[in-house]
C-alpha cells in the first residue's frame, strides 16, 4: 500500500482533496470512509422498499 492523494471532482462543497491508501498490485483505494463503511451492516434492500 502506498499513499496517494485524490481530488473530488463531484463534491460541490467541503474538502475536494483527500489522502488514500492505494495497493500497489491490484488498484484498491481505501480511506477511512470506505474503511468505515464496510463496517457498517446495512439491510439488504428489498423492491417495496426501494420505492419509498
């Protein structure tokens, strides 16, 4: 993993720019967002609840 810094081209507000981990053999980027996310369980979603 080595550490690269990103820019938010879609983020309208806030901090464009980050800092992430990249692994150098297969391309996965991780910051603590994602790290956070995968942590978080979510339901799955069901089609009467994806209507609401």
């Amino acid at each position: 993993m080595v550490n690269d810094s990103y820019m938010d081209l879609l983020n309208n507000v806030g901090e464009s720019k980050f800092s992430a981990k990249r692994c150098v053999q297969c391309g996965e980027v991780v910051d603590p967002v994602i790290l956070r996310n995968r942590g978080t369980r979510q339901e799955p979603m069901t089609a009467s609840s994806a209507l609401v």
